[in-house]
C-alpha cells in the first residue's frame, strides 16, 4: 500500500459515506471558508470556520435547522451540493476545512473550477454528475432528511459511478486525478513518481547552463 506525501495510505477505489444535502447554487469559497479563519500560518482549526454562517447565526449560537447541526448529521462525510459549488476566489483552505471537518468527497452537478482542481490535488474526491441525476440524488436525500437521516452513498472510483439505493449515476473525472485516488496519492506524491524523469532533465539543463547553478548560494557564500 502507498502512502502520499502527508503519510496518508492509499485510498481505496470505493468511497462508502452518509451525505448531507446542501442546495444551494452557487456557493462560493468565501462562504465555505470566511476570511476571518484564514489569520493563521498553517492549516489548523479551519474545520471550526466550515460554513459558518451558515451553521452559526450573527451571536456564534448553532442554527438548529442547519443540516450539519442536526442530529443524525454529526458523523456525515459526502456532501451533496448545489451547482456550481465552490466558485468564487482560489481559496485552498475551503478544501482543507472541509477534509478537517470529515468530508471524503462532495457530489454536484458543477463545480467551482479552481476549487475542483485544488480539491482532486488534496484528494478531496469530487463527483459531477448530469444535472438530472444531481436531482434525483437531491429528492432522495430531501426525503430521508425529513426522516432525520442522511443518506447513503457509494462512490466507485474506478467504475466512475455514484450509488444510492434507488439510483446509480456515472460521473466523470480526468485520467490523471483517477489514478492518483486509485494509487492513494496527492499531488506532490503524483509528482514524485516521476522522480526519475526529474532528475534527467534537471541534470541535463545544469550540463548545457552550468553557469547557473546554485547561483544564489554562491553569491550568498561570498556575501558572507
């Protein structure tokens, strides 16, 4: 089994979850992380401002109606989402908040396109589905919701297709971002496959510029 380059083992080709369903169009990352939870320097505690006005009002009290704060939501990790999820600025730490507070993928009909690659690069698995099938799986979610409970889903990564009990949808995904979620890998980890091939062009440009080489250290030895 591999590991990424957080030592994080590999996943597995089958993602099992309970989704919450949260239509809303167009979500931006500003509300998914809002600004006031971006002063750190690193990424810890961005699962505490996780849509937070939409889970807290204007006091910092819980909204008892909001999804992720009902009970029987606690332990959710798909969420089902609206179109075009994830718009707006280039905000990574919306998918790091997201991977702190459980989610393993998010289903839609659209996404954001910056957050959709920041998200597939942390593997943070995002499906899209056809506007039709996103219906379904919404009218599905919407019916065990007012049942207090959410619903299951199973995501095939290696077939492409997302299951319900009652529906089963095909969604697609680049050959690349399949293999690094089939392989348990992230980006830097998809990166380091091809240290080899790194390592040949780096050592190729040094022999034909080799008076570029370490420059700044050089420069810097004799400032010294």
């Amino acid at each position: 089994m591999t590991q990424d380059s957080t030592g994080a083992q590999a996943g597995n080709a089958i993602v099992r979850g309970h989704a919450a369903r949260l239509d809303i169009a167009n979500l931006d990352t500003d509300q998914i992380m809002p600004k006031q939870f971006l002063r750190g320097i690193d990424k810890a505690g961005l699962d505490q401002g996780l849509l937070y006005d939409l889970r807290y009002d204007a006091q910092g009290v819980k909204r008892p109606e909001f999804v992720l704060n009902r009970a029987g939501f606690a332990d959710v990790d798909v969420l089902l989402a609206g179109a075009n999820y994830g718009c707006g600025s280039s905000r990574e730490h919306a998918v790091w908040g997201m991977q702190q507070f459980g989610f393993k993928a998010v289903v839609a009909e659209s996404f954001g396109e910056i957050f959709y690659s920041n998200a597939m690069n942390n593997r943070l698995l995002l499906a899209m589905v056809s506007p039709e099938d996103a219906r379904i799986f919404h009218a599905e979610a919407a019916e065990l919701e007012a049942q207090g409970l959410p619903l299951a889903l199973e995501i095939d990564v290696a077939a492409m297709t997302v299951r319900s009990a009652g529906h089963q949808a095909a969604f697609s995904i680049s050959p690349r971002h399949q293999q690094m979620f089939l392989q348990g890998q992230d980006w830097i980890a998809a990166s380091m496959a091809h240290a080899p091939q790194i390592a040949a062009f780096a050592h190729a440009h040094w022999q034909r510029q080799p008076w570029i080489r370490d420059v700044a250290a050089r420069v810097r030895s004799r400032l010294d």
